[in-house]
C-alpha cells in the first residue's frame, strides 16, 4: 500500500465536510486493507483520494508527479488525476 504526502505543516479538518478538507492519496491491492486505512484517514479529518492499484495508482503518486506532496481538495485532485490520465492516453 502507499499513502501520500501532503506536508507536516497541514493539519486535519474532522469538522469539515469532506469535501473542503485536503485530500491524501492511497493505492493499494488489497481492498480490506484500503477500507481501514481510508476509514482512519476520514478520522483524522482528511479525505480519501483512491489513486488505484498499487502499481498504477503508486505510479501517480511519485515525486515529480502533478500531485505529489500538494495540498488540494478532491475536486482539485479530480482534475488532476483526470488531466494526467488524458494525456497518458
């Protein structure tokens, strides 16, 4: 599994709804394990971008990548990841 990056200066948002709060990014292969690291990610108020698999979706996350170590929202991610996958294609 790999979880993102978002800085150590950016605090979670419980309060906030989740789509105002800053997202983190997660791949991984096994669902159970996504579910339970998503379920804690919610719980210290931050919101769950699943990236995909391991391999694909840690590809996303790399340094040099567009949404590497970036403090956004999920909208923002969206676009992001959407944007990249339209050009790789």
């Amino acid at each position: 599994m790999k979880i993102g990056t978002i800085g150590s200066g950016r605090k979670g948002r419980p309060a906030a709804p989740p789509e105002d709060r800053l997202v983190i990014f997660l791949a991984g292969d096994d669902p159970e394990a996504k579910r339970e690291t998503a379920r804690l990610i919610e719980e210290i108020g931050f919101t769950l971008f699943d990236t995909g698999s391991l391999r694909e979706g840690g590809r996303r996350q790399e340094p040099g990548s567009p949404i590497y170590n970036r403090p956004m929202t999920v909208e923002q991610a969206r676009e992001l990841v959407m944007h990249e996958q339209d050009v790789t294609l």
